[in-house]
C-alpha cells in the first residue's frame, strides 16, 4: 500500500504560503536594487526588522531642503574627488620611487662607464709611453755600430731585448727598409741568441 505523510495539511499549506511570500518579497527587493520599481515605502517594515535602512528621512518643511541637498551632492562628489586624488598621489608616489631607483641605478651605470673609461684611457697612455720609449731606444741602436748595440742588448732583460727587436722591424716594414734585426741576433752569443728567438717566436 502507498506510503501518505503524516505532516498535516495546514501545516504544509502554511509552510508554502511563507515560501511563496518570501520569494515574493525576494522578487520585489531584486526589481528594486535594478531600479525597476520603487519598494522601499511597501518593504519598510521588512528592511526595518532585518535593521537596513530604505531611506534617509527629509524635512518637506524645510525651506533650504534643495541648497542642503545640494550641499549633500557637492559634500559626496567632493569625498569621491579626495578619494581619487589619493589614489592618484599614490600613484605618483610609487612612479617617483621608481624613477628615483631607476636615477639611482643609471647614476651608478654611468660612474661605473666613467671608471672603465679612466682606466683604458690611462692602459692607452701606458701603452703610448711605453711604445714611444721602445721607438727611442730602437732609433739610438741604429744610431751605433751594430757591436756595440748588441753588447747594450746582452745587458738587457730577453722580454725588453724583443720588444725592442720587434718594434725595430716594425719601424723598418714602415719606412720599406731591411731589418737589421736578424744581423744583431746574429752578433749575439749562440745560446742568447736561441733563447731570444725561442721567447720571441
């Protein structure tokens, strides 16, 4: 045999009836939060027990009722603007911190070019004096009998001896002129010689 509930009728009819007039209800606050419809005056109690608010009481009386209202309006777009500003001066804010660690950034950049700078320019002047000197002493050599260059040479260290011998035949591929070099190595004393030409090579 089927099964009936025990739940009395007036009971269910009841507990639907509240169902239908809180979807009612429910229908009327979403028509009126989408501007369809005004419900505030009909749903006042409502609002009331569950504590919210419909509407802000106003003096009809009043004869400053439209410069208060105005007054209200510049108050609120006034409050809206200040909020706005803050967030733009926050704004500003965190660009200006970004720009100064970018200035930061690009300042420690540019010191770092200027130092790299210094110290080429400084090697180049180095390596200028230095190839000058060679020059020099290269032009006294050839200045003076082959014998008693060699015998200056012996007396220098092997790395300044092939300085001096490869700036002189550098010299001498410039002016198109034949190297004396292999002559003076020839000069020198065997193993000397062999030393030079094996460091040099």
């Amino acid at each position: 045999m089927p099964e009936y509930s025990t739940i009395p009728v007036s009971l269910r009819i009841f507990v639907l009836l509240l169902i239908i007039f809180l979807l009612i209800i429910l229908g009327f606050i979403v028509l009126s939060s989408l501007g369809i419809i005004d419900t505030r005056g009909l749903l006042a109690p409502f609002y009331r027990l569950v504590g919210i608010s419909t509407q802000t009481e106003i003096d009809v009386d009043d004869p400053l009722l439209l410069v208060h209202q105005r007054e209200k309006k510049n108050t609120d777009a006034l409050l809206l603007w200040e909020e706005e500003l803050a967030l733009k001066e926050k704004e500003i804010s965190e660009r200006e911190s970004d720009i100064k660690q970018t200035e930061e950034r690009l300042t420690e950049e540019e010191k770092a070019l200027q130092e790299a700078e210094k110290t080429i320019k400084e090697g180049t002047k180095d390596f200028d004096d230095r190839r000058r000197r060679l020059e020099q002493k290269s032009e006294q050599l050839l200045s003076m009998p082959p014998e008693n260059a060699v015998k200056i040479m012996l007396a220098m260290d092997d790395m300044e001896v092939i300085e001096v011998l490869r700036v002189t035949e550098e010299l001498a591929v410039q002016n198109n002129e034949l190297s004396i070099v292999p002559y003076w190595i020839s000069l020198m004393p065997p193993e000397r010689a062999a030393d030079i030409q094996r460091k040099w090579r």
